[in-house]
C-alpha cells in the first residue's frame, strides 16, 4: 500500500454568523480538497485566528490521506485548478 498523507491550511472568514453554518462551510471546504473518489479528508483543527475589522477569521487544518495504488476515479472538481 502506497500512501501519500498531506495538510492543507484554509484561512475562513465569516463576516455575518446568521447567514453562516460552520458544518456546511467545513464540508464544503474538505470537498473542494478532495480530488480523486478514494480520498480521505478530515478536518484536523479549525484555530480561531480572532476578529478584524468586523470579521470572524479561522483557520482550518484539513488532512488528506491518498491511498496511490487505489486512487479510484478523477473527480470533475472545479475548486481544483490543474497544470496547463
């Protein structure tokens, strides 16, 4: 089993907590990581970086583990940009 493990750090800022869900934001952001059907994301930690000017900033500590010999198929992920 060939197994490549990676973190991405993704800066979230909030800006109103009434037209935000934190679960639904999380999700989004582990999806728009994922880039093969077989990849596992977590969320690692989410940091609250504190508020400036007005805004809510966290930052998520997202863990990608990528199993290579199974990477299963290619998704179509348009939050993923690709070489030329």
């Amino acid at each position: 089993m060939n197994i490549k493990k990676n973190q991405v750090f993704v800066e979230l800022e909030v800006a109103n907590w009434d037209n935000t869900d934190l679960s639904s934001s999380l999700i989004e952001i582990c999806y728009s990581q994922k880039e093969y059907e077989n990849d596992l994301i977590e969320v690692h930690q989410v940091v609250d970086l504190g508020k400036h000017k007005g805004k809510s900033k966290y930052l998520i500590i997202i863990n990608i583990t990528r199993d290579l010999d199974n990477l299963g198929d290619e998704l179509d992920n348009p939050y993923i940009v690709k070489g030329p």
